[in-house]
C-alpha cells in the first residue's frame, strides 16, 4: 500500500500542520502529485500558495511555468524583498503585467528592472531619477546599459535640479561620463 497516494489529496490540511515538512514531502514526490493539483488544494490560502510556489522556484524554476504571473502578485503581497530576485530570474511571466502590478504597487526598484528587460531603458532611467531621485542608482544603470545616449539624458535631467545636479557631479567621478560633455 502506498501511504503517499492516501495523503496527496490532504495538501491544505497537511499544509496547515506543518508548512516546511509538507512543502519537502510534496517536492520529493513531485513526480507523484501535481504542481496544478497541488496549487489547486491551495488556491484558497494564498499565503500557502506563495510558500509553495517560492519553495518549488527556487527548486526548480521551470516546474511552475504556468504560475510565474500569480507569483509576482503573491511575492507583492507576502514577500516583497524577493520580488526582485524572482523578477530578474524568471523568463515566464508576462513583463507588461508585472510592470503594471509593480507599478500600482509603487515598487520603483523592480519597475526599473522590468523596464531595463523590455528595453525600455529612458524609461527606467526617469523612474530613478524622477520617483526614485537616487542619481548613484541612475549612474549605476546608465553605466550597466552601456548607451551614451543616457548619459546625456541623465545629464539634461540633472541640469533641472540643482539638487540632482550636485549629486551627479558628486558621484560621476569614479564613473565613464565625457567630463567636457557634462561641464558644458
């Protein structure tokens, strides 16, 4: 008799008891049970859920394929410091939704990041610079987009604040920036 087949329709009790040891036992035997069926027992406990389904990415990213849009959401509500982990790891979800919840969600740092993958790299820039007004942050990025045209929007925003002014000349001299190009 095989005990797992009598347990694997008890995820949510199971879960209820003891989350880590539910959460091990469901992933050794994932060739046993379902990731849907398993999501399906946990579909009203959405803390669950999230606790499964980051156990399970960070087992194997490719095994919850079809869940990475829920789990940006569930990373919003429960998790939100490995959002951004999870964003620049994942390659399943789709960018215009998840730009949109982070977004709402005034989660800045990960909006940049899903911008900078959709190659909207203006755009990210103006969130650092515009909501975010961290110019060590903007350098960062203009120096990880390797684009000079960039450069001189950073520098041309900078220009309309004193404040962001002073930052960028305070922070650029470590950095690759046309020294002449920003004095002028």
């Amino acid at each position: 008799l095989d005990l797992f087949l009598s347990i694997k329709d008890y995820a949510l009790q199971m879960m209820e008891l003891d989350v880590p040891k539910t959460i091990e036992l469901f992933l050794k035997n994932i060739d046993r049970i379902s990731v849907s069926a398993v999501c399906q027992q946990l579909s009203d406990e959405p803390r669950l859920l999230h606790k499964f389904l980051h156990a399970l990415f960070e087992k194997d990213p490719t095994l919850q394929h079809g869940y990475h849009d829920q789990q940006v959401k569930l990373y919003i509500r429960y998790d939100r410091a490995k959002l951004g982990s999870f964003l620049e790891t994942s390659n399943r979800y789709n960018l215009e939704q998840a730009l949109k919840v982070c977004k709402e969600n005034r989660m800045y740092d990960e909006v940049v990041s899903i911008l900078k993958r959709m190659g909207s790299t203006t755009d990210a820039l103006m969130i650092l610079i515009k909501q975010k007004k961290d110019v060590k942050k903007a350098i960062a990025f203009v120096e990880s987009v390797k684009d000079d045209d960039l450069w001189d929007e950073l520098i041309q925003h900078s220009l309309e604040s004193n404040l962001l002014l002073s930052d960028l000349l305070g922070h650029v001299g470590n950095h690759y920036v046309d020294a002449l190009k920003l004095v002028e």
